[in-house]
C-alpha cells in the first residue's frame, strides 16, 4: 500500500472531500488547503509528495501557487496535477509552461485521476538505475540532482522537461514517437494529445539554444517525434 502524503487544493469543498476519500481509500494519506496561501504555508512546513493544485482560487490563483513552488529549492521537483473546470487549451499550455506535470479538466474521473497520480509518484521514483552522470553535446546532465549543464553552464529546467531530455539522451539516435514520450514520461495514455510533448521540446529547444531548422541536439522526425543527434564530441 502507498503511503505517500498528497496535497489537495481547491476552495470547492465537495471537491475536497471527494478526492481525499478517495485517495485515502487507496492508501495515500491526504492533506487539503482551500486556498493559495495555505497551501504554499504548509508546503514551507512540510514538503508534499504531490500537489493536486486547482487552477481558480481564492486570493493567489494555482497558477502562481505553481510558479512558487517551482522558485523554491524544496519544492521544485514535488509533481504538480493542475485541477481546473476551464477545458481551453490555452490554459492547458500555460499550466505546463509554469512547471505543471499533469493536467486534468474538471469534471473528471476519480479513476483517471487516481491512475495519474500513481503514475506520477512511479516516474519521481524508478530511476535508481540511471547513471547518475551523463555527458553529450557538451551538456552535462546529472540524474541524480535533475541538473542539466550546457559548457559548464546550469541551465533551468521543469521536472518534465528534463525528463524528456534525459529519455532522448538515454536513447541518443533512436526515433522516439510522441505517443512513447507521452506513455514513457507522464507514464500513463494521454488521450492522443500530443501537443504536451511538442510544449515541451520547444522548451527544451529554447533553452539549450537549439535551433529547430539546424538541429545540434534535438532533431523533429516530420509525422513521428524526435531523436537527440548531438554527439560525445560537443562543441
């Protein structure tokens, strides 16, 4: 059984009392907030396993509760589910742009998001067999402290997009379809919306400088995903 602490947020109490009942049903044991502020004050007094975060709160809105936590070192690399009734995919690419894991639109299914949340924790925790130091391209990336470096340069990336590097780095060569990306990194069927990968890869991109027409380290496979090219060489 789980026994991992999760933190719900959101100021709909029947909401509240749903999710805990049923993620304490599986095991988990559940705290809950009902607005922004209390939940970044029990974050600075003990750190969650994951965040289950609604979007439209009172006082500072989950938005900016996310980018909070993703300024802080103790809370930087806690999984985030944004919980929200907008289902526009504006909100979505925002949610995923300020640090967010997962996403899922009210209403929702107890078991969709219980599966989330089970994945999420799963992929925090299976990489004890990775090596710990990897070097490519001239970046460094270490697996262990989710730090990537570019010429000795510490770059800042989400918890997602470095998984995402670290998997096509992993993989140097090979075409990794989106779908796998999705499958491999959210660890669960995301519903066909691939659109969550290319998000994030352009963030990848931007951030080592890479340019999408003259790839060096993340080559676009037209129809299928993308392959890391860049060799043990570096610059």
């Amino acid at each position: 059984m789980p026994n991992e602490t999760i933190l719900v947020v959101d100021d709909e109490a029947h909401i509240l009392e749903l999710i805990r009942f049923n993620l304490e049903s599986a095991g988990y044991k559940v705290e809950v907030a009902e607005d922004g502020e209390t939940a970044l004050k029990f974050c600075r007094q003990q750190v969650p396993d994951l965040i289950i975060l609604d979007i439209m709160l009172p006082g500072i809105d989950g938005l900016e509760v996310c980018k909070t936590l993703r300024a802080s070192v103790a809370t930087a690399k806690v999984p985030i589910i944004m919980l929200t009734a907008k289902g526009e995919e504006i909100d979505k690419v925002v949610g995923l742009e300020i640090g967010a894991d997962d996403y899922i639109a009210k209403p929702f299914g107890i078991r969709e998001l219980i599966a989330r949340v089970k994945a999420l924790l799963r992929r925090t925790e299976n990489s004890d067999m990775e090596p710990k130091i990897i070097k490519l391209g001239g970046l460094t990336i270490d697996t262990s402290k989710y730090e990537v470096y570019k010429n000795g340069n510490k770059l800042d990336f989400t918890l997602k997009e470095f998984e995402l590097l670290k998997l096509l780095v992993l993989n140097q060569g090979k075409v990794l379809s989106r779908d796998y990306l999705l499958d491999q990194v959210w660890g669960y069927e995301y519903f066909g919306e691939t659109r969550t990968v290319d998000v994030h890869i352009r963030h990848i991109r931007q951030k080592l400088g890479d340019n999408m027409d003259e790839a060096k380290y993340i080559e676009t496979i037209r129809g299928v995903g993308y392959k890391f090219i860049a060799s043990e060489e570096g610059e």
